[in-house]
C-alpha cells in the first residue's frame, strides 16, 4: 500500500508527534500541513490569523494540504482541517483518513502542559478546558465521518503507531 495517510482529530491529540513515528515505522516521508504553511509563508499560525482571520487561515491550510499530499506520506493536519467538506472528500479520495480520538480532559491537560501559543491562538477565548469541550462539542462528527479509522489517542505515542498500524492491516486484509 502506497496511498497517504492522513491524521485527524483536535489539538494536542498527537497527529505531529504519532505522525512523525508511524512515517518511520512504515517507512514513510513525513509532512504536517501547518509546518508547510509556516514555511511557504514564513509566518506562524497566529501570525497569519492576525493579519487574515481565520478565513483566511482555512483557506491557505485547504491549499497546504493539497501542496503536501503525496503517496507514501504521512500528513498530520491541523486540528480544524474537517471544517471544509472540500477536505474532507479530498482526504477520503486520496488516502486513508485516521481519527486520533481523545477526550477534553486529556487533550486540555496536554495544551496546558505545552501551549505553543504560536500554533494555537485562541479559538474561542474561552479557558482551555472549557475550549476543548466546545470544539469536541462541535466537531467530533466531523472527525468520525471523515475517518476510515478511529484510534485511541490517549495511549503512549508508540501504542497509537501499533493501533494504527493494526487498523490499516486489518483493512487490507479485509
Ligand atoms: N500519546 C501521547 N501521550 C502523551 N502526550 C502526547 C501524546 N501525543 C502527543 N502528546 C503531547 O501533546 C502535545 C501536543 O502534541 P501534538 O503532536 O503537537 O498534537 P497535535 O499535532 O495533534 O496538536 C505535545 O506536547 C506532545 O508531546
Ligand atoms: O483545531 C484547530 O482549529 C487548529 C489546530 C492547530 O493544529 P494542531 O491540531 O496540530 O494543534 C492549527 O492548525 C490551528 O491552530 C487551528
Ligand atoms: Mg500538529
């Protein structure tokens, strides 16, 4: 199997750390759809939200992914790369779409831990805790429909890989 794969799911839910030890394990390249936007632009995400809204944002990580797509690639996306159905269709057509599955709890408890302000501006101003609850709130039927596969997230990074890699075995067989 050659098609990419494409990590979802919310912020902190490890789409760039598990991304990063499943392109090695399957001997894969390894993209992340903010880091190419940050490099083509040479600004960070709250920097391009500030000078263009999130508007603005959506648009250029719409472009990003379809920059970094490529067979045998890993691509962790952005957290909100399921708002657009363009997206979503696009990563169904391409690829197979992995759902990194967390509850609020854990994801809130890992952003307090590291917020990389830079990466996450606020989406809602509301206490992280709080934010996470929203956004699940909002989006978690985004991120089950879009996705071949469910995963849980809230395990070592090294067990999502094996997860992961199970589900996608298990799909080829079948
Ligand atoms: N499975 C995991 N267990 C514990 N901490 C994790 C796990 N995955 C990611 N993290 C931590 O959570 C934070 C966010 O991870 P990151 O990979 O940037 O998530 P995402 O790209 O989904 O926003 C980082 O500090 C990272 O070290
Ligand atoms: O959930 C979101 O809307 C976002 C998640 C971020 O990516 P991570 O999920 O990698 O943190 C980044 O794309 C941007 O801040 C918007
Ligand atoms: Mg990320």
């Amino acid at each position: 199997m050659s098609l990419p794969i494409f990590l979802i799911g919310a912020r902190g839910c490890g789409k760039t750390t598990v991304g990063e030890a499943l392109s090695q394990a399957l001997g894969y390249a390894f993209t992340d759809t903010d880091h190419h936007l940050q490099l083509s632009t040479q600004r960070s995400v709250t920097e391009i939200v500030e000078a263009e809204g999130w508007e603005g944002f959506r648009a250029r990580e719409t472009e990003s992914l379809k920059a970094v797509t490529a067979p045998r690639t890993v691509i962790a996306t952005g957290g909100g790369m399921i708002l657009a159905e363009e997206n979503c269709r696009f990563m169904q057509e391409q690829g197979q779409v992995i759902w990194l599955s967390a509850s609020p709890e854990v994801l809130a408890e890992r952003l307090e831990s590291e917020p990389e302000a830079a990466q996450r501006p606020t989406l809602t101003g509301r206490p992280i805790a709080d934010e996470m609850s929203d956004v699940l709130r909002e989006r978690a039927h985004l991120y089950q429909a879009a996705a071949h596969h469910q995963v849980n997230a809230m395990q070592a990074p090294e067990c999502v890989v094996e997860e992961i890699l199970l589900s996608l075995s298990l799909a080829r067989a079948s």
